[in-house]
C-alpha cells in the first residue's frame, strides 16, 4: 500500500546475474524490459494492457552492477 503520490522502489535480480538462478526459491528471472509490461505507455505495455489492471508510471529503470535491476514507479490514476 502506497501513500497518496507514493513511489515504490523494486531491486530484483536480472535474469543473467548469477544470484537469479542460484537462490532456490527464484521463481521468476526477469530483465528490465519485463517492468514495461506494466506502463501503458511503453511498448510492451500497449500491445500487452490486458496483463495486468494496475497500471504504473516508470520513473527509473536500469540495472545497476552486475546482477540487480532497480525500477522506482508509481501509480497511475
């Protein structure tokens, strides 16, 4: 739950990073474009809106050192 105007800060392993697929309990190796899904003004987000009913705004999204993607989005009206 987000406060009003609220951001939430996602760090996860990207899919090529060891740490992905040497922790038992990862389910799913997900890289950086896999957040476009979920903005409705990407790409990916357009062709794929019927993915998901909350929809985000993409603030910042990269991958930072070898292993780790950070996304920082927030909630769209």
């Amino acid at each position: 739950m987000l406060r009003p105007h609220g951001e939430l800060f996602i760090r996860t392993p990207h899919h090529s990073g060891d740490s992905s697929w040497i922790d038992p309990t990862h389910r799913w190796h997900l890289n950086e474009q896999s957040f476009h899904y979920l903005d409705p003004e990407t790409d990916w987000g357009s062709l794929y809106s019927h993915y998901t009913e909350r929809k985000w705004r993409i603030l910042s999204l990269g991958v930072r050192g070898p292993q780790n993607i950070h996304a920082l989005l927030t909630p769209r009206k």
